[in-house]
C-alpha cells in the first residue's frame, strides 16, 4: 500500500520568450496556404527565443515565478531537477546553473533528466515518490521541464518550433493539483520517430510516423491506467475526468490524441466531447507552440487558467508523450482556489505583450543561434537571467535580480 499522503503541484511559474512568429506570415513566406498551419496544424503563433536566451534562462525565469508565488525562498527545497531535450552541456545539467542563478542552498539534489518530451514527467514522478515515500522530509521538490523546440527553417517540423519553460513546485498539500498516487498508466518502446544526433543542433523527425508512434503510445499507457483503476461503472470510461490535458507538439495532434482514445471508449462520436473536455487546454499551446517537456504542463496551465472554478474539486487526466518513446497517463484532483491562483500568473496578459517578429527577423536569429555555444551573443539590453556567452569554456550568466 503507497502512503496515504497529499501530494502534488504546490505553485506553477511559466516562462517564454517576449516575441513570436505569426504562422500565417511564415505560411505565406513558405509559399504554404496559412489554413494549413493555423487549421491543419492548429497553432496561430510561435515563441522564438531571443539571442541572450537559452533552457537555462528560460528555467530560471519559470522556476523563480513558482517559488515566489508560493511564497517560498527556496530554503524548503531538497531536490531540483530540469527535464529537458534541448541541455546546453553534455556533462553539467541544466538544474546546476537555475541552482546557482537562484542562490538555492546546497543540501539538495541537482540534476537533470532525458527521455524526449517525457524527461519532465520522469522527474515529476519520481520527485512525488520522494516526497510521498517521506525520504524528503517535509522538504519540497522543484521540476523544472525547460526547451527551445528547433527544426530549423524550411523543414516539415518548421511551424512546430516553439520555446518555454514550466516550472512546478511539488510538495505534502499542494494547493494547485494533487496528483493520484499509483495510478500512472506507462508504455515504452524503441522506436527513432524523433531524435536529435549529438553532431546536430535541429531535431531530425519521422513526421507522420511519429504520429503513429504518439496514439500507439496514449493507447498503451491508457490501457494501462485502466487496468489500474478498473473499469467505467457506467459511460465512457474518459468521462470520469472533468478534462483532459495531452501532450502538444502542435493542437490538431491533441484533436488527433483525443479522438483515438475517445474510439478506444467505444464513443460513437469521438470528437464531439473535444471543446469540453479538451479545448481551455489549448489556448496557451496554440500562442508559443511545442515546449517539448513543458508541452503537457502548458496545456495543463492554460487548462487551470482559462476555466472556471467549477473546475476545482473535479479530477483531470493527464497524458505525457516522448519521442523514442516513453508514455504516461495520470491523473489528479484540482485543489480549491487552484483556479484564482493561475489566473493571478496573468499569463494571457504576458502572451498579448509580446512582440511579433517578421519572417526576416525570424530567420536572422535561427542563423545566430548556429553561433551562440561558442561565442557571445548579440548585445542586449540587460535584464535578468541572461545568457553573456561562453569565456574559457564557461558557459556565462546574468543575475537574476532586477
Ligand atoms: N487548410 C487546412 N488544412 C490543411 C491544408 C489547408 N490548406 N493543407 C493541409 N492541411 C491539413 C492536412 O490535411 C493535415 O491534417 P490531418 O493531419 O488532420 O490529416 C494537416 O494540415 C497537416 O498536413 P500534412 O500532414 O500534409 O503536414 P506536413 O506533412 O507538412 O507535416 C507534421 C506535419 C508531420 C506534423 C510536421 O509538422 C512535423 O514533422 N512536425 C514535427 C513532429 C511532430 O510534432 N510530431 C508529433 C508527434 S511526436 C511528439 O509529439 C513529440 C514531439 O513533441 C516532437
């Protein structure tokens, strides 16, 4: 029997880039029909990171915001880890500099995590056991899911880029979701539908196939799920959640994700239950694109901060997919207030603020980027967290306090 103790997503703080690439304007530069991005692929804009900003920057900023808004200096944390796909070092992990940029203390654990757009899931899951097991002691644990999603230009994957970082603070009676414990449907298969090689800095994709890779995988963690908590008394067994927040490379894949398994409940209608179930999920997603491992808890943030309160107090599943792959579907219960809390992040606001980039100013920045592991980048004005460029091999930062 696993402890009885509440346990699950105390704060959430959000980070992405201040500007963005219209798709419609990128469809029109590719000679492609802008339905076909903001339609067929379901995303109106996406992040584009600035040159001073890298999984580093973005992680800090993410994970400042979830411990100041839980009120917490960050003495109470004992285990810090950044999910992510898209590390800045072979050796030294991500957790390591958010550590130092944060001033957190040094009785704790830093380190990094890697399985595609799961690598945030396994740190998830693996921080609650810590945490429900007792081993942390009343002490909280920080994940932070941190990538800038990169096909480079003029590929498939092009419109599917995106830059985020979500950071969730987890601990015993956690005020925004409490996560069922034991109830974690998984499955796992070696398959190469998306991969990124060491000599390169763009993702190399199977497109279509990993599609196919993404529902076989929901298919077998769902199945799992079920046999872990039994069968539906009455209806289809996906009703027992008030919503459900998939993981998002792009929304039509949600659209796709949710109608398979609303097929394998035996619902005649499939999509009919999307916009109720699914659609406050999506509207975070649909403005800076794929996070890799944040994808899923942007999906979930947008999902707390666009509904209403009737939303508290009701369970939510939640499906996280990496490519290569591995799979997870769980499950949680809102907590009270969990509503007004998101709200309070003004994310929406943040999101309308940003600047639009055009094509050109788009494609000046990916080719910089080819240079910024080696170099400094271009100057910026200052402002917190930033990166300054790499000095003896050392890769350098900016404080974190404005
Ligand atoms: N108006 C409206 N819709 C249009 C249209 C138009 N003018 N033209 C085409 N469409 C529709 C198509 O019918 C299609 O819809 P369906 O999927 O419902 O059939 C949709 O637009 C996309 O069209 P294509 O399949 O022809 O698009 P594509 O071949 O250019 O590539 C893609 C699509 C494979 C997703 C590509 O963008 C890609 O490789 N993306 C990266 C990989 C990815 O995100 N995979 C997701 C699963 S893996 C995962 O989830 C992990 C991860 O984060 C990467």
């Amino acid at each position: 029997m696993l402890p009885s103790r509440s346990v699950g997503i105390d704060s959430i703080g959000v980070a992405f880039p201040a500007q963005y690439l219209e798709l419609a304007d990128l469809a029109e530069a590719r000679g492609v029909a802008p339905s076909k991005f903001v339609d067929g692929l379901g995303i109106r804009r996406m992040a584009v990171p600035a040159q001073d900003e890298d999984t580093v920057t973005l992680a800090a900023r993410a994970a400042r915001e979830a411990l100041q808004h839980a009120s917490s200096s960050g003495e109470d944390v004992g285990l810090l880890a950044v999910g992510t796909e898209t590390a800045v070092d072979h050796s030294k992990p991500v957790a390591s500099f958010v550590q130092g940029l944060l001033g957190l203390p040094r009785a704790m654990r830093v380190f990094e995590t890697k399985h595609a757009c799961y690598g945030g899931t396994a740190a998830l899951q693996l921080a609650l056991d810590w945490i429900r097991s007792g081993s942390a002691r009343g002490k909280k644990a920080l994940v932070i899911c941190s990538d800038i999603a990169r096909y480079g230009v003029r590929t498939a994957g092009e419109p599917t880029q995106g830059a985020g970082a979500v950071a969730l603070l987890l601990s015993e009676n956690p005020r925004i979701l409490q996560l069922d414990a034991g109830q974690s449907g998984v499955f796992a298969q070696d398959v190469n539908d998306f991969w990124r090689p060491l000599y390169s800095k763009d993702a190399v994709v199977d497109g279509h196939y990993s599609v196919k890779c993404y529902l076989e995988a929901l298919e077998g963690a769902y199945r799992d799920y079920q046999s872990l908590t039994g069968p539906a008394s009455e209806g289809f067994f996906s009703d027992r959640f008030a919503a459900l927040a998939y993981h998002v490379p792009y929304g039509k894949m949600a659209v796709k994700a949710h109608r398979h398994l609303r097929g394998l409940d035996g619902d005649p209608t499939p999509e009919a239950s999307f916009d109720r179930l699914v659609g406050a999920s999506l509207r975070f997603p649909s403005e800076i694109g794929n996070v890799y491992t944040g994808s899923l808890y942007l999906a979930l943030t947008s999902l707390l901060a666009t509904s209403g309160t009737e939303l508290e107090g009701q369970r939510v599943g939640l499906f996280s997919y990496g490519s290569g792959s591995c799979a997870e579907f769980f499950s949680g219960t809102v907590c009270a207030g969990a509503i007004a809390r998101m709200q309070s992040l003004r994310i929406a606001e943040r999101l309308a603020a940003r600047r639009k980039l055009t094509v050109d100013e788009y494609e000046a920045i990916m080719a910089a980027r080819e240079r910024m592991d080696s170099r400094a980048p271009e100057a910026a004005a200052p402002a917190p967290f930033q990166y300054l460029g790499v000095e003896e091999h050392r890769r350098t930062y900016g404080p974190g306090l404005s």
